[in-house]
C-alpha cells in the first residue's frame, strides 16, 4: 500500500496537497479520536500511559506514607491491599507495556522506511481497547461504596491473583472480577498490536533494509511482538478460568470440588516470565539506539546483541517455575529451573558488556537521553545481578516474598525499564512535537530520579534479607526495619520530585519558541533524515537502504584508517517536498470504527459482573463497530 | 577536566553505601537471615554469601567501568569523530564464555544443596503438622497424644527441642500461607488441597519469631508465629504441661472450627 506507484504526476501532487491539508485541519478533538496515523497513536499511547504513571505512583507514595513508621495509620489493611493491587497491575499493563507500545508505534515506521503500520485501524483499535480496559480496571475503585470515606473497590488479591484467594469465597465484592476482565481487554489490545507489528517490520521495510540492517530497537520490538503473541494466550486461558469459577461456579481452582490452586501458578508464570521480557526489551532496544548516537560509534556487536535478546526471549519460557520454588515443586524440578535461570543471565550479561563496548573509544556527548541511558545500564546490572542470586535456590527459599524480591525486580522495571523508557522520551520528543526538551531541567530530573530510586529500593533489598515480606500493610517495631522503611518512603518522595520535573520540563517545553532541528543528536538511523515534527506521510519518496546505521552513512565516509570523514555539506539533503513528484502517496482514511468497536469491550464487560442485559448493549456496539469498520470505504 | 571530582565523590557515596550495608545485615534483629540458629538456615546463608561476593565484585567491575568509560572517553570538541569499531569477536565470545564458566560453579553447589535440603526429614524426627488458617497457626504433634488418644494441639507458639529434627507437614484450610521462620529455615508454601513437608532445626535455645510469606488476605501482616526452641527437658515439662490442660496457647478464642473447606 505505501509503495503504490501512481503514473499520473498530478493526481500525486493533488494528494499532497490533500494530505497537507488534513494535517493543518488535525487540531479538532475529533481528529484525533479518529486518527489512524501511527505517530498520533503513538503519542495518545504516550500520554495514556504517562496518566497512568502519576496514578500508580500516586498509589506507590501511599503505599510509602504507610510503610514510612511502624504500625502506620495511613491506609487500613483492606486499602493497603487494594492499592498495592492496583499498583502492580497498573504500573505492568498501563505503564510499562503502553509506553513501550508508544515507542513502537512512533518508531518502527519510520526506523524501516514505510509510511504507516501494516494495519492502522487495528493499530487504532489497539490503543482504544487499551484506553478502555485501563478505564475499566481503575472504575473498579468506584464500586466499594463512598470513595470519599475511603470505600475502595478495587481488587484487592494482589496483581499475580493467586488462586484461590481470588475466588469468590476468600474475595467477595467485585474487585477481583473487574481485574480479571480489564486484563482481558487489555489483553486483545496487546494482541492486535503484536500481530500488528509482526507483519508490519516482516513486510514493510523499505528496500533494501533487511532484517541485520534493522535498528536494534525494530529488533526487540519484533522479539517482543513474538512474545505478546504466545505469552498473551496463556494468561488468557487462566484468566477466563478464574472467571469462570467466579462467575459461573466452575471448579479450576477450587479445592473442595478437586480443583487444583497450583495450576493458576503455572499459568501465570507461563505468561509472567515472558512478560518480564515484554516489560524489559523494548527499554533495551531503545538504550540500543540511544547509546551509538551519543557515543558517535555503531553498536558494539550488533548481532551478539540481537542475538542475545532473540535467545533471552526463547529463555524467557524455560524459567517461569523460579517465581514458584517454595510451592514444594521437588528437587528435580528446582533443580531444573534453578539452572535455567542461571542461564538466562548469559545472553543478559553479554548485553551489558557490548553496551560497555559501545561506549568505550567513543566521543561520549553526556546529554539528558545519554544519562538515562548509563542509568539504565547501572541499574538494570543490579537487577541482573540480584536475579542471579534468585537462581540459588535454597537461598531463595528465604528471599522468596520479601522485600528483597521488591527491590530486584523494580531494578528491573524502574531501574531497567522505567529508565529505559526516559532516555527513549527525551531522545524522540523532538521528533515528534518539534521542540527540545530542556537540558538541564532533564539533567536535574534524571540526578533526582536516580538518587531517590537509589534511596527507595535498595533500602529494600536490606529490609528483604533482614526479614521483611511483602504485601504486609503493617509491621511492629523492634525488627530493625524502620529506619530502611523511612529512607525508602523518602525516596519516593524524591522520585516524585522527579516526575514533578519531568511535566515541567514538558509544560515549559510547549512555550518554547525555536523549533528543533530535524537531527538534533547527529543520529545514525533513518527517523533523524525526516523533518521535526515529522508530516504525516513520513517519507517523501521510500528511502532504499544500503546499510545499518543508513543515515550516518549518508553524512560520513570513511577515510583509509577507518575514521569518519563529513560528506561534503548539502551532498545529502534531502530534497524538497515540493520538488518530489515520482511516487504516489496513498494514505489510510480516518475512522471512528476502531473506537466504536473498542468501546463495546468494557461494556459487555460491566455487563457480565453486573447484568446480562448489558452484555447485550455492549455486543450491539462491537457488533456495529466491526459492520462499520467492515464497509467502511477505504478511501473518500 | 572540571568534573574529576565525580568519581571521587561517587567512592565516598559507595564507601557509605557498604558501611550501610553491613550496619544493616549485622544487628541482631528477629528475622535476619544473616543469623542463622538452624542448619537450614545455615546452609542457606552460605549460599548467598557464596554468590554475593562474585557478584559484588562483578558489580564494582562495571559500575566503575561505566564511570571510568565515561570520564575518559568524554566528547571533547562538537566535531570529534572516534574510529568506527563494529564489535570483536573474540572479545565478545570471552565475554560469553567467562560468565557462563563462573555460573558453572555457582550451578554445582546450588543443586547439591536443593537435593540435601529437599530431603524427607529423618526417621527420628519430631513429626509436626503446621496447618494454616485465615490468620493463624496450628501446629498439631503427630506423635504426642493427649488422654483422649488426640494428637497434642497448639496455636502460633511452636515448642521444639533444640539439636533435634523437625519434620513439619505443611496444610492450608483456606488459602495459600507460606511457612517461614527467617532464623532456622527458608520458607515454604502452605498450600490447599497438598501437603508439602520439609525438615528443619534450631542449633541455639531462643525464641524465634516468623510470619506468614504468601499473601493471604486482611489479616496477612499479623499471621505472625514464635517457634520456641529449649533443652530436651524444658520441651519435655512444656509438654506435660500442655497435656495435663494447664496450657495458654492451647485453645485461643476464635479459633475456627476445623473442619474441611469447601461447600
């Protein structure tokens, strides 16, 4: 579709003109709401999941404020249960994987050389189905009676589920159900986006980009798409059995009718390793691409590197049952995931060391997207290493459930992550809104974050080793925690700070007059040869792609002793848009469809929990959505 | 070079951090696991601290690589352009290679000690059934009967005598618990529906003081147990006591029927 050749010229340049004049009328709300520009979705991802950032942070500073004194009075047990619920789950499925997801979205197109997503309704359809299942999941505070008096509704039987408090008997009210069913609408969005991105980097590269001249960043976007696609199905399948039991009175996990608690486990982790991976290597591949840029080298070992991170996510599902060790599995059996998870540390070291290696002879510019980055690396070398002692299990007999777990595998998400992610934002923003971010309110959010990320979990690590479980919204004195707990609380304060910053910095951003140049950083890949922010057809003409790092190919050769010389000024300009009248550029149409359809979801949702009739509503608006979507014509 | 004064402040900053450390993993606190009073637990700390010296080790290598790397290789002029170096192979397969070598030793010790710990307890073991409640204990001496020919019956207080094996059997009426007194042993799950056993000690006389570890609802934070460990003849006196119905622990209030889950 984004190659079609029009012979005609001047029905290509009335198109041009068409797609410009969309672009100047997309201000309107409904613009957006009908948009399937991958770019305006991946930027509504952005936002939606950055909300959702302050909310689970929000509820971490709660969960803090609680913990901050022994026998602390903030939150009662039934609250602290309810919020670290939400926490786990939103900071999972409405963070970490929509951010990623917003990444992939804004990136990948214009990384291969293609004009938009392979399915770009569907890509809309993603977002609108995540938008609603975060909705729907966080209504669920609203239905425990007056949240003004602190009634909360939410679940309250942790984000891992564990059958079978989960069940109707041990957790009555409809927390539990609103959890299970938001996790599977989000679930369909997670889907539709994996296949989506699957077929998208498999057949719209542009020519000559072949799989080992793709970014590493479309590399572990394609790995984690393979894992959303195979891991999604498995917490599917646990998920309507819970409901199932809950619902209908079936007998998965209920022991009394020979239902067995431990099958929820397996599932879980089935899905919840691999998830690890989905949270963990779109942050990598952006480090991949922030570090070379910055250093002015290509990536140390770039097929080590994708390798590792294809052989990590086949790892990922030889390891779930390390979550699992104190479930009395037996000796062989810890035996065997004890040593797959020692494994599984290879592939994630040799990451850290070519990331070393990239850094190392080069012209290192220490800016904003640079600084996340190195924290990615020092943090995640924590978690990593943390992970490793995981792997010895009758030591992890006494770390299993502590505090310890706690701060590993926040090293991992915020550390890795969450850091991962920042460097990403600061490094792409200009693409994308045209305006710089500023440099040193980005330095002080990152020396802020990294200090009280530092203060808030490996305080933990001490409070877990020293015999704090988790998920207790209370301790006595005299345990040796307090003082970890206060420092820890005040951490997380700091790391709010932090955020504080980072939307001023966005706020002050907007005011700002000069636009950002089209390649700010002198980066290597194809997004830095489009202008900022970039128009909605993305490239002019399809580039063809001679080599890895193509664009910094285009702006340096090398002279005999291998170093880099500059190519002449204006030698590799891009053409004017005005001048280009070779190919056609056929853009997909607006549509409401997506949204209708997604709006069905939480709809049939609600209904199952609370009436049938419901249920009959939200299938007539999926029903519509989809007829909608179906005769839609392509084109006006 | 106006920034040499980053890697010094940063060794003062991990200096700090490890007096920290050590401050923290020394006191003599209830739940420690870095002082063990049980051969489990033993094990169990030397293990960690098997792993955790590699690892710190590994983790100064490449902190402090990254600081050195970026101090020395800082962009000097807006045009420098370094030599364009795309990987070593032979670098990259010793970096491969030398982890996996290390993980191969940390590998070997790690499932001998799965194999031994995971063993059925011995023979002569005192044999005690834990059973976990929404939000109590209930240990029961398989052993010990009372008059009525009723196996001995105690809530959250465990006796034990000290230098003999515990051979525990772990069950659940309700929810998942998990079993875990951080001072003699790691812990393990109380799960519905399966028994699981383990086997465990106290080297020391002492009060030792543990909690539930799996997320069981409202009353989690306070599913709290003491095990208390005493020479053979305490035990002994603490067990005619509780037979002859002079015991406190024996029947709290509230205690639910116990009668099996389910409808």
């Amino acid at each position: 579709m984004a190659r079609a050749i029009e012979p005609n010229p001047s029905p290509v340049l009335e198109a041009m003109r068409q797609i410009r004049e969309d672009a100047a009328s997309y201000r309107g709300i409904w613009s957006w709401i009908t948009t399937v520009d991958h770019k305006r979705i991946g930027m509504m991802y952005g936002v939606a999941a950055l909300a959702f950032f302050l909310l689970g942070g929000i509820e971490a500073l709660l969960l803090r404020l609680q913990l901050s004194t022994p026998n602390g009075q903030v939150l009662n047990p039934d609250q602290y249960n309810r919020i670290f619920t939400m926490h786990g789950t939103t900071m999972i499925f409405l963070v970490v994987m929509p951010l990623s997801a917003a990444f992939f979205n804004l990136m990948t197109p214009l990384m291969i050389g293609a004009r938009d997503v392979a399915f770009p309704r569907l890509n809309a359809f993603s977002f609108w189905v995540f938008l609603a299942g975060g909705i729907f999941m966080n209504a669920s505070f609203f239905t425990g009676g007056n949240i003004l008096q602190g009634e909360l509704g939410a679940p309250d039987a942790g984000w891992f589920g564990y059958a079978p408090l989960t069940l109707s008997r041990f957790s009555p009210g409809e927390g539990v159900d609103f959890w299970a069913l938001g996790l599977q609408i989000l679930g369909i969005a997670s889907m539709a986006s994996g296949f989506n991105f699957i077929v998208t980097i498999l057949n719209m590269r542009a020519p000559g980009m072949t799989l080992f001249r793709m970014p590493l960043f479309v590399w572990m976007t394609l790995t984690t798409s393979f894992l959303i696609v195979f891991a999604m199905p498995v917490i599917t399948v646990a998920l309507f059995e819970l409901l199932f039991d809950r619902l209908f009175d079936a007998n998965f996990f209920n022991v009394a009718k020979g239902g067995t608690p431990l099958l929820w486990q397996h599932m879980f982790w089935l899905f919840g390793h691999p998830e690890v991976y989905i949270l963990i290597l779109p942050a990598m591949g952006i480090v991949s691409e922030v570090l070379p840029t910055f250093a002015r080298k290509p990536l140390f070992g770039y097929p080590f590197v994708v390798f590792s991170g294809i052989a990590i996510a086949f790892m990922s599902w030889g390891v779930w049952a390390h979550h699992m060790y104190t479930t009395g599995l037996g000796a062989v059996a810890n035996s065997a995931f004890g040593v797959s998870t020692i494994l599984i540390a290879i592939p994630t070291g040799v990451k850290i060391f070519n990331w070393m290696g990239t850094l190392w002879g080069g012209a290192i510019s220490l800016k904003t997207p640079l600084y996340f980055a190195i924290g990615f690396i020092a943090m995640f070398t924590i978690g990593g290493l943390t992970g490793v002692t995981h792997s010895i299990v009758p030591s992890d007999y006494q770390q299993q459930d502590t505090y310890y777990i706690v701060a590993h595998f926040h090293q991992v998400l915020f550390g890795g992550a969450i850091f991962g992610l920042f460097a990403g934002i600061y490094y792409w923003y200009p693409k994308f809104t045209g305006k710089m971010l500023y440099e040193g309110l980005g330095q002080l959010q990152f020396w802020l974050m990294f200090i009280g990320f530092n203060a808030t979990f490996q305080p933990m690590m001490i409070l877990g080793l020293i015999g704090m479980p988790r998920r207790i919204y209370s301790y006595p004195s005299g345990q040796g925690y307090d003082f970890w707990n206060l420092l820890a609380t005040v951490g997380a304060f700091l790391i709010a700070t932090s955020v504080l910053i980072f939307i001023i910095n966005v706020v002050a951003t907007t005011r700002r007059k000069e636009r950002a140049p089209a390649d700010p950083w002198d980066g290597r890949t194809l997004e830095w040869s489009l202008p900022s922010p970039v128009p909605a057809y993305n490239f002019v003409e399809i580039p063809t792609v001679h080599a890895l790092d193509d664009f910094w190919h285009q702006k340096y050769t090398e002279d005999e002793s291998g170093r880099p010389v500059p190519v002449v000024a204006g030698a590799s300009e891009e053409a004017e848009d005005e001048e280009v009248d070779v190919h056609g550029i056929h853009m997909p149409s607006p549509s409401v469809f997506p949204l209708i359809t997604a709006a069905g979801l939480p709809i049939i949702a609600t209904g199952l929990i609370y009436d049938p009739a419901i249920v009959a509503v939200g299938a007539a608006v999926l029903v519509v959505g989809v007829y909608g979507w179906a005769l839609e014509p392509a084109t006006e | 070079m106006h920034r040499t004064y980053w890697p010094r402040l940063l060794t003062v900053a991990l200096l700090l951090a490890i007096v920290l450390l050590l401050v923290g993993c020394n006191t003599g606190t209830p739940q420690n696991t870095f002082s063990p009073e049980g051969d489990v637990a033993s094990r169990q700390r030397d293990l960690f601290n098997m792993v955790l010296w590699p690892a710190v080790a590994i983790l100064v290598l490449v902190e402090g690589g990254l600081i050195y790397i970026i101090v020395r290789f800082r962009r000097r002029r807006p045009d420098e352009l370094p030599t364009q170096v795309h990987g070593n192979t032979r670098l990259e397969l010793g970096w491969t290679i030398a982890p996996a070598i290390l993980l191969l030793f940390i590998a070997v010790p790690t499932v001998a000690a799965i194999i031994d710990l995971g063993r059925a307890p011995a023979a002569n073991a005192l044999q005690v059934k834990v059973t976990g409640i929404q939000w109590k204990w209930q240990f029961e001496y398989t052993d010990i009967k009372d008059s009525q020919g009723n196996p001995l019956q105690v809530f959250d207080e465990l006796h034990i005598p000290v230098n003999q094996e515990i051979g525990a059997h772990l069950e659940s009426l309700d929810v998942i618990h998990s079993f875990w007194v951080p001072k003699l042993a790691g812990k393990l799950d109380v799960m519905p529906g399966r028994s699981n056993r383990m086997w465990f000690n106290a080297t020391k006389p002492g009060t030792y003081s543990g909690q539930c570890a799996e997320f069981c609802g409202l009353g989690h934070a306070d599913m709290r147990l003491t095990v208390v460990a005493e020479s053979q003849e305490d035990f002994q006196a603490w067990i005619d006591q509780q037979l002859s119905g002079g015991g406190t622990s024996r029947a709290p209030q509230g205690a639910p029927a116990l009668v099996s889950g389910g409808e």
